[in-house]
C-alpha cells in the first residue's frame, strides 16, 4: 500500500488567518524601511542645513574679514593724509617763523641803519679836528705818539727840521 499526499489544504478561514499574520510582518517591514528611508532622508537634510549654515557662516566671515581689511586700509589712508597734512602745517609755520626773523631782522637793520644815518648826518658837520680829538680819548700813549708822527708827516713840508732824541724812539719801541 502506498500513501500519496498530493496537497494539504487548510480551510479558507485558517488560510485568511495565516495569511493575515504573513500580511501583517510584510506591512511591519514595508513600515521598517519606511521609517529607516525618512529618518535617512531627514538625517541628510539636517546635514545639508549644517553645510548650509557652516557656508553661511564662513562667507559671513570673509565678508567680516573684507570690511575690516578695508576700513583698515581707510584708516591707514586717512593717517597718511593726517600725517602729510601735520607735515605741511609744520613746514608753513617754519616758514612763517623765517619770515617773522627776517622781518624783524630788517627792521633792526632799517633802525640801524636809521640811525647810522643820523650819526653821519651829525658828523659831516662836525669840524674834522673836532671829531681827531674825540676819537683820540681813550686811545694809549703809543696810539697818541703815532697820532703825532701823523700829524707831523702831513705838514713835514712846513717843517724845517725836526730831532727825534733816540730816549723818546726808545720808549716807544718799548712796550710796558
């Protein structure tokens, strides 16, 4: 005798509900990879954002280091404008100080001058002989002395003959 089991079949009621069971793990794992897919999904967008505000970030940055590099540079400018500006300032004071020493200079000649002027006016009317003996105060022995030989050599051709003992040529050759 032989057995030959061709199908086993379960009833339709107990095939919905072993079937349901199947459904219910497959709809599980659809739900799984669901869940996994959005949360990939959203873990790369979370990602994207950072990168996005890390870009943000570092152009705010370069942005922050190009307006200090130019108001530094500005600044620098305005220093050397400054700088020139003092130099300048300070030239033209020199300048001016020059000039108030000349000014002042020319004036104190013009005085000078003034009263050069004046002096020579008084003395032009003075009597030569006059002025010889107000030069002569003040004057030592053998500045007179030679003051006298002066005198003597301009009228040498009045004077017949004149002795110079050699006591007198002694003691001016002699200094004290």
């Amino acid at each position: 005798m032989d057995l030959a089991i061709l199908a086993v079949k379960p009833t339709p009621e107990t095939a919905r509900a072993l079937a349901a069971e199947m459904r219910e793990r497959v709809l599980q794992d659809a739900d799984q990879a669901v869940y996994r897919r959005r949360n990939a999904t959203v873990d790369e967008e979370r990602a994207i954002r950072e990168n996005e505000l890390q870009t943000d970030i570092a152009v705010a940055e370069k942005r922050r280091q190009v307006e200090e590099a130019e108001m530094e540079a500005k600044r620098a400018v305005a220093e050397k404008a400054r700088t020139i500006e003092r130099e300048d300032l300070e030239g033209r004071i020199a300048l001016e100080e020059r000039r108030a020493l000349l000014v002042e200079q020319a004036a104190a000649n013009d005085a000078r001058a003034y009263a050069l002027a004046a002096v020579m006016d008084v003395l032009t009317k003075v009597e030569p002989r006059v002025l010889e003996a107000v030069a002569s105060t003040g004057m030592g022995p053998e500045q007179l002395i030679a003051r006298a030989f002066q005198g003597l050599a301009e009228r040498a051709d009045k004077i017949g003959e004149l002795n110079i003992s050699p006591d007198l040529l002694g003691r001016l050759l002699r200094k004290p």
